[in-house]
C-alpha cells in the first residue's frame, strides 16, 4: 500500500491538531463500517459485538494497531482520506464543539480525554 501525505479539508482544523481522534481514547475499535465499506476494507476490519441498547449485534470495525488506526500515516495524516469510511467523514470535532461546548453529548469525553484539541477549539 502507497501512503500519501493528504491535507485534510473541511470545517475542522485538522491541520492544528495531531489525529487524537484517529488513536484510542476510549473506543474499542477506530471507526464502524457501513454498507459496502464492510466489503472494500473487509481484509483490513474484524468483526466485535456491540450492545446497540436492544442487544447485542455484530458489527465490522477498523481495529487500532498498536493505539491508532490502521490507515494512520506515521505523520499523523490519513494514507485514505478520499477513500475513508463514512463515519470518519461524519466526524467534525468543531461542528460539535459549536452545537454543544466541551459537554456536547459524546463529543465531551472525547474533549476531556484530549485537552489539547479542547484548547486548539477554544482558540478558534
């Protein structure tokens, strides 16, 4: 696999920070694949059990490698940003941090788990 170094666009600055949602702060697997992803990154995913609040389900996941995702680049930048999983996409940490602050409901762990991404927000 050839690695790219991508500049990552749009509403969050990811450009400030250091990919803190792309290592383990308190998931269990990186990001939750949808639809045909679970086919075009099956080599890359395992299969967990999930409590989805009216049982358990199996769900395919982008594990962690060693704390991180497995398509994060040594420099902290995506190798698959224009091919990412849906869920990476859906994630704009300063769109959360607008609707909600540092509490937002799920956006707020993540904030106190990585405080410098709470003061890069702060400053913007």
């Amino acid at each position: 696999m050839r690695n790219h170094r991508l500049a990552i666009l749009g509403e969050s600055p990811c450009h400030l920070c250091y990919a803190a949602c792309c290592k383990q702060n308190g998931h269990d697997y990186a990001v939750l694949l949808e639809g045909d992803e679970r086919r075009r990154f099956g080599p890359f995913g395992m299969d967990v059990r999930i409590d989805d609040g009216q049982g358990t389900v199996v769900e395919r996941v982008l594990p962690y490698r060693d704390g991180r995702c497995v398509f994060l680049g040594d420099d902290d930048r995506c190798t698959i940003y224009d091919d990412r999983p849906m869920n990476c996409r859906r994630f704009q940490c300063i769109s959360y941090f607008r609707q909600g602050g540092a509490d937002s409901p799920g956006h707020g762990e993540f904030l106190v788990r990585n405080p410098r991404v709470l003061e890069i927000l702060e400053r913007l």
